[in-house]
C-alpha cells in the first residue's frame, strides 16, 4: 500500500473531538500529512521517516500501548477519571477559566470598551 494511503486511512480513523477547537491532534495530524503530502501520491518522502511516523500514529490509534500497558485502576493520580478530563480540557471549560482569571479592572476597561462577549450583554 502507497504510503500516501496508509496516512489517509490513519486520518480517516482518527477520531475528531468537537469540544478541542483548534487544538484536537486528530486535525494536527491531518495538517501535518497535508504538509507532508503536498502532491499527494507524487510527493518524494524519506521512506525510513516516513515509516516510522506511521508506525507510530498506528500504535497510538489501535491503543497499542493501552494494551500494553493496562491500568489497574481508571484514575489518575489527581483521583480524576477520563471523562473529567475531558470535562475540564473541553475549549468552552478553558475560555471560562480564562474568563475568572481575569481582574476586576480587566473586566471593567473591558465592559466600557465594548470588548465583552455576546454571552455577557
């Protein structure tokens, strides 16, 4: 199989998570190949490198090291399970915090300047 199909197979079985804007690794991965494959099927890669990137993307995407390497329990050591990682790296949970971490004067230069979000007025 052509490397340049073995990267789309790899793009089309990433899967996209809608609540990472702008920060999902399955869109970095498809730039990444876009980049790599300017000319598609034409283009001239290092076969070791490029080998050795897909055997990789491979091993994370079929959990190749979740199988390895199992845990014994499904948190971590904060006590925080996946979902509440998920829950709290969502990008709408990061612009939140960004909100609060604002200063009372950031908040009011803001208001009177009319930079504040549609959701405030």
């Amino acid at each position: 199989m052509a490397r340049y199909k073995q990267f789309l197979r790899i793009c089309q079985q990433w899967p996209l998570d809608s609540t990472k804007e702008g920060r999902d690794i399955a869109v970095a991965i498809r730039q990444g190949v876009a980049k790599a494959f300017k000319e598609g099927e034409n283009t001239q890669v290092n076969a070791a490198e490029c080998d050795r990137v897909y055997t990789s993307l491979e091993r994370l995407n079929t959990g190749h090291w979740n199988n390895k390497y199992p845990r014994r329990k499904p948190t971590t050591f904060t006590g925080l399970t996946l979902e509440d990682y998920k829950l709290v790296l969502a990008s709408e949970s990061l612009t939140d915090m960004q909100e609060t971490k604002k200063s009372s004067w950031q908040r009011i230069k803001e208001r009177f300047s009319g930079q504040e979000d549609s959701k405030d007025v």
